[in-house]
C-alpha cells in the first residue's frame, strides 16, 4: 500500500515527491529497457493506494468523494467522521483507493491512457508529480498512476444530479465571488451537501437578531417567485440574475418585494422567519445554476 498527498504543488515533502520523481524518471528515459522494442506491451500492476487531501473553502464531501472516484459511505467510514456535515477547512482526509501503475507503451499519450481507464485527464496530472512539470512528454518505459474509479454508486441522491453539481462547482467563471451574503454577521448552522441521508441543496444561516434580521438580496436581480411555498420552503423569494443563475431564501415571516421587481444588491427581500418545514428561526439560502443547485460559498464574497 503506498501513501501519498493529493496536494502535491503546496508543502515541502509533496516538493520532495516531485523532484524525485524527475529524478527517477529522467533516469529511466536515459537507460530506458524499453526504447529499443517497438512492440513492447509491459504489465500494468494494480495497488492499493491511500493519500491525504486538506479541506479547502466551500468543500463538501460529496464532492471531494466525486473528484477523487470513491464512494462516499467509505469516506467517512474510513476518516471515522461522526458528523459529514461539519467538517472543517484544513482537515486531513485519508481516501483510500485502488489504482494501476501504468507503464507507458509506444505512441501512448496522456489522453489516450485516459480514455483507456476511463478517467478525467486532470486526475492523472494531479496524482502524478512529474506530469504536473512535464505533462507532454511521456515516454516508453514511464511509470503513470491511474487512480480507478469505484464500481458502485455513491451514497446519498442522484449520482446524474451530484455529477453535474460537482462540474459547475468547479467552473472558473466570471461570476465566482460576486455574491454578498444574504444577512449580517452569518453563522452557518448547515452547510451544503449530504445531510441526514438526502442532499441539503443550500446553506442555513442565522443570528442572534432572528425575526429582526433583514434579509438583503445577494445581488441584482428581478424577483421570478415571491410567496408561499408548498414544498416545505415556506414564505419564499427567488431571485434571476440572467445566464441560468437563481437565488433562493426560503423561510421568510414577512416578504418586502413583489414578482417583476427589479432588486440591486443589498436591497430588503424580507426578514428571517420560520416558516415551511424549518425548525427555529433561519434562513436557508441557495445558489442554483440551470436549476442546479451548487455550494453557495463558492460565490459569496470571503
């Protein structure tokens, strides 16, 4: 079983990997066995791998376990997780796996390996130190680890629905960080993901001034929905901000605007109330993209 970090470009022993890496590898191209057979197909011998990833800003473990393949029920099994919805930012994370130690054949190339084993490109490039300095140039005889992806379904939800959640989350787009939060002085008392066996598509946010606290538009938008809801989201604003984007802030004692207002930034929606399906005073905020719902951290401003 070999242990390795996933965070391979920021401490010093990942460094460390990564030179001698270069180091091994370069030796191997120069006194490469392999060069000199045109036909040559190595064996490609399968391992079990354990590495450690540090929980960054706006992370969930559904989608940590969907960028790195496992199932989600034995990532929390093996971090011995008593609580999946509160795991903080800089926690180390043990994922085990399975993965091949592909050994590079003639006229391979790093998309075809990937089409091969049918991984993401970028999970070879992050699990390979020396592809992240050098990612054109394979050659015969190279060792590549191929991280497998796990055979069963994730646990908790739609896996089409969770897929598509985890692609958007991750889109470097323009309108990342352009969201002020929906109240002051917020305390997150659930997060975005898996909770209680189902998916919680938001973030629920309180203070201490409960029934007083203004609930103020993320950004500008026109207000598509406002009223009672009967999907358990009580009295309910829903915002538009163009190309796909929704906001939602659900559980409202009183609403302040009317469908087909147009809302700047900061302005009052309503006030924090307890409505619908909610057990005290809070509001549930969501970020929603082609209606599908994504970590609202990733857009709030820090």
């Amino acid at each position: 079983m070999e242990i390795y970090d996933s965070d391979l470009p920021s401490n010093w022993s990942s460094q460390e990997e990564a030179k001698r890496s270069v180091v091994e590898q370069t030796l191997l191209q120069t006194f490469n066995p392999y060069a000199a057979l045109q036909d040559t197909k190595p064996q490609n011998a399968v391992q079990n791998t354990v590495i450690t990833y540090m929980v960054q800003p706006g992370d969930t473990l559904s989608e940590i376990a969907y960028k790195y393949g496992v199932d989600l029920k034995d990532l929390i099994e093996e971090n011995r997780l008593n609580n999946p919805n509160m795991v903080g930012i800089g926690i180390k994370l043990n994922i085990r796996r399975n993965e091949i130690a592909h050994t590079v054949a003639r006229d391979e190339t790093l998309d075809s390996i990937a089409r091969r084993y049918q991984v993401r490109k970028e999970l070879l490039i992050d699990r390979n130190p020396l592809l992240r300095l050098m990612p054109d140039n394979l050659y015969v005889g190279q060792t590549v680890y191929v991280p497998l992806p796990v055979s069963r379904p994730l646990l908790a939800g739609n896996v089409q629905l969770r897929k598509q959640m985890a692609q958007l989350a991750s889109r470097k787009a323009t309108r990342s960080r352009t969201m002020d939060w929906p109240i002051d002085s917020p305390t997150i008392t659930s997060g975005f993901g898996s909770r209680w066996g189902k998916m919680h598509k938001g973030l629920d946010l309180w203070n201490q001034a409960e029934e007083q606290t203004p609930i103020r538009a993320a950004r500008e938008g026109t207000v598509v929905q406002a009223g009672a809801n009967n999907g358990g989201y009580g009295f309910l604003v829903v915002l538009d901000h163009r190309d796909g984007l929704q906001t939602f802030y659900a559980h409202m004692r009183k609403i302040s605007v009317y469908v087909g207002q147009i809302v700047n930034r900061g302005d009052v929606l309503g006030y924090m109330g307890n409505t619908g399906d909610s057990t005290g005073y809070h509001l549930h905020f969501e970020v929603r993209q082609d209606n599908v719902p994504v970590n609202p951290l990733r857009y709030l401003s820090r």
